[in-house]
C-alpha cells in the first residue's frame, strides 16, 4: 500500500482505480457487460443538495431506474448490489426511498438479501416527530449464486465464555472463536464535524460502512464500482482491502478530493476510524461532558 497507483480518468479493464469527473451514466456506458463483483453508493435523495436538482418524485424515480438498470448490466452474476438511502422529505411528511426504489431492484430480476438498518446518535434534531437516526442499506443479488462471506466481519462475541449446557456438546465453548455475525443492524458513527474523516461533502459516508460490504461480497483483485462517488469513500475502502475500484463524481470539486483520499490512503496516511472501534467511552468526553449541571444547582438549592 506504500506505492503510488496512478488514477484513471476513462475506465478500462486494466485499470486498478478509475475516477470519472462527469455522469455516471456515461462511465456506465463505457463498461462491458459482467464486469464489477460490488456496486455500492449512496445516491442523491432528492433533498436539494448542491449536487443535485430536486425533482419531482416520479422523475428522481425514472433517473434512479436508469442508473440502476446500468449498474445491473454490469454487475457480474455472483455479484451484489448495495444501495444506501435515507428518506426524502415533503411538507414534513418523510418517503422511505429503499421502500420506493424498491420494485425498480426486483423488476430487473434482482432478489433482496437484506435491508441492514445503519444506526447512528447524531443529526438534525426534529420538533414535530421522533429524530432520524437511521438510514438503511438495501441489498440485492443477480442470482442465487453470490458470494458471500462472513468471516473478514465478524464483531466479537457478546458472551465469549459461553458454553454448551447439554447435550453431546456440554461444557464446549459455544461461539465461533472469530467472532459473531453483525446481523443487520449496524451501529457506526456517521460522518459529522468532528469526525476524523470529515470533508467539505455534506452527506459523506463513513469507511467502515463500506469495507463491511466489501470485505464480505468481494475477494481480493475483485472490482468495486459506485456511480455517485462523492469524496471516494468507496474507492477508499476498496483500495485498502485490495480491490480495484471505479466511480463517477459531478463536481470536479469532490473528484478532486476524492483523488486526494485515494492518494493517501494508498500511501497508508488518509485518517479512517478503526474498524471495530467502540462508539462512545463516556470517559473520554471528560467530566465537564458527562455530568448534569442542573442536578447539583438544584441540590445547592435544597431542590429535590
């Protein structure tokens, strides 16, 4: 990972990283058919973004099915697809983008393997409903026949020590010694001002978040593509893990930090939050953080 890896500007085969400053419909178009084992991304929602013009819902829809529908074409048979969302917002009522997008996924013959609700403690604090603090992951297959595993992610035990009480097995150890499954619930800081990743991008997602994905549905040499590539997490995450990696930004102004993270962490010195790493020590935030004021103001009160 020392080594410098030129970054491509026009996909081919042959390369290793490519990033496409312009639509990813056009990098698409240059892709043959059966090419990428992961495609995974985290397209507009249709908020107003800087990145995107809001659009009437029934188009967001059509211009998400066409870049779908591309992604399908590419996606090799063993291959999955993995599309991160969150919910479009209108006249305060909230549209669960993975339910609407949805039927888009399985009327191109994809099959569901699982909707991984990521949770995390920060965002906008709501006045008229509970806070958001989930998006989802929707995954899907082209067949039956895709790869799958979960060994290069599993989270330690809850219970380590835990054994068998009867049975042929009683008195043996009772959990994988690698760890268990994560399920499908994913607790993972999202990327916010203090956030050792933070970039200028407003909605960018963490790398951990991606390596999971990349460590259980690729191998090694394997190619990873996300079409709304943002500040190049995905190529990041792929990068570090030994993948090849492919995407597509808008904005020269993302592409090109995006290039600059690549860089780094090619070099082993862009900072990412370890894998794995506890979310929150209390501890850590110091007295000053941790303590309630008001409890001991009403106490030098004689309030109880």
């Amino acid at each position: 990972m020392g080594t410098m890896k030129r970054i491509a500007s026009t996909y081919s085969p042959a390369n290793k990283i490519t990033v496409f400053e312009g639509s990813c419909l056009d990098l698409l178009a240059s892709m043959p058919d059966e090419s990428m084992q992961l495609v995974v991304t985290s397209p507009p929602y249709n908020l107003g973004k800087e990145y995107e013009k809001r659009l009437h819902l029934d188009d967001y829809l059509a211009q998400q099915r066409e870049v779908i529908r591309e992604c399908v074409r590419v996606l090799r048979p063993e291959g999955s697809i993995c599309w991160q969302v969150g919910n479009y917002v209108e006249k305060g009522a909230i549209i669960p983008l993975d339910t609407i997008l949805y039927p888009v996924f399985t009327g191109l013959g994809l099959k569901m393997r699982n909707r991984i609700v990521w949770h995390f403690g920060h965002g906008l604090h709501c006045t008229n409903r509970f806070s958001g603090r989930y998006e989802t992951i929707a995954w899907f297959t082209k067949t039956d026949r895709y790869h799958f595993d979960v060994d290069p992610v599993r989270v330690p035990q809850k219970y380590p020590g835990k054994r068998h009480f009867k049975g042929p097995k009683a008195g043996e150890f009772s959990c994988n010694p690698l760890g268990k499954n994560p399920g499908d619930v994913w607790t993972i800081p999202n990327v916010k001002s203090n956030h050792v990743e933070k970039t200028v991008h407003p909605c960018q997602f963490p790398v951990e978040l991606v390596e999971r994905l990349v460590l259980a549905m690729t191998r090694p040499g394997d190619s990873v593509l996300d079409p709304f590539l943002g500040v190049g997490t995905t190529i990041v995450a792929a990068v570090r893990n030994g993948r090849r990696a492919h995407g597509a930004e808008i904005l020269p102004k993302y592409a090109e930090i995006a290039k600059d993270r690549i860089q780094a962490a090619v070099k082993g010195l862009l900072p990412v939050r370890p894998r794995g790493k506890p979310v929150f020590d209390p501890q850590d935030a110091g007295r000053a953080l941790t303590t309630t004021p008001w409890l001991f103001r009403d106490r030098e009160a004689g309030i109880r």
